[in-house]
C-alpha cells in the first residue's frame, strides 16, 4: 500500500497490485521511503458489472526513509509527464 506524502490531515492511501516479474520491483523498497510509481489502470467487465485495477508498471526509489523510519521529504510531482496511454 502507499501513502501519499504531505502534511494533510486525511491522507490518501493506494493499493497497488505487483503481477510476475513486477514482484521484484519491490525487493528493496523499505518502510518510509519515497517512491514513484507508474502506473496501469485497467477496467473489466465481469456478469455485467466493471471492476477496477491498478497494476504496477515501473518504481523509482527517490529517497530512503533509513532505519530511523522517518519519512523522507515529498519529491515534486511533474503533472506533465506523459501516460502510458
């Protein structure tokens, strides 16, 4: 699961699925640190009703949390970078 990065009171939280080889993309990935995740939605249709998934394409460790687990400073989002559709 991730958490977003800031000082909201209410933070948002994701779950995000990891298939096959994209397991491995975790190892490593530490309480506390900061990623970016690129992402795959996917919506399907099963016995007429749709389900949502999000599915893990790429992840960047930016910072470590280190061992102290104390969250790392939030990296600054670029909102014009392009999607994979």
């Amino acid at each position: 699961m991730l958490e977003e990065v800031s000082d909201k009171e209410y933070k948002s939280s994701l779950m995000i699925e990891f298939f096959k080889d994209k397991i491995e993309l975790a190892n490593g990935v530490n309480m506390g640190d900061t990623v970016k995740v690129y992402l795959n939605p996917r919506a399907k249709e099963y016995n007429g009703k749709r389900y949502n998934g999000i599915s893990c394409r790429k992840l960047d460790t930016i910072a470590q949390g280190g061992s102290k687990g104390g969250a790392a400073a939030p990296a600054a989002y670029d909102d014009n970078e392009d999607l994979p559709f």
